[in-house]
C-alpha cells in the first residue's frame, strides 16, 4: 500500500515547505557568510525533495487548479 496524499493538502504541504525553507536560506544566509555556489547548492538540495515525493507519487500537486485541461464550455 503506496501512502498518497490527497491534491489539495499536497498543494498545501508544498506551499508551507516551499516559505519554510525559503525562511530558513533566507535566514541561514544573513546569519553565516556563504557563498552563492553553496546558496544555490542548498536550494537545489530543497527542490530535489520535493521533487522525488513528486515523482514517488507521494505527493499530488494540483497547483491549487491552476493549470486546469478541462475547459468550460458556454
């Protein structure tokens, strides 16, 4: 049994990882003086996560309906 998360708390789990860790660079940065190689590093480290829970089908964006293929028709 794969664990999946339903679209909209995926949605919300990634908004709040997504400004959690934009907080904590943000934050680490003003803090200790790296460099922008190491910066980029760290956020590339952040993004690969996401993006294997992504891939794993962990997590099921719906991008809040933002990129919806269903049209309306009128």
């Amino acid at each position: 049994m794969k664990l999946r998360i339903n679209p909209m708390a995926s949605d919300i789990i990634i908004t709040i990882y997504v400004v959690a860790t934009l907080f904590y660079r943000f934050k680490f940065e003003n803090e200790m003086p790296i460099s922008a190689i190491n910066s980029m590093v760290i956020g590339i480290c952040f993004v690969a996560i996401i993006w294997a829970l992504i891939k794993l089908k962990v997590l099921n964006p719906n991008w809040f309906g933002l990129f919806n293929s269903k049209k309306t028709k009128s």
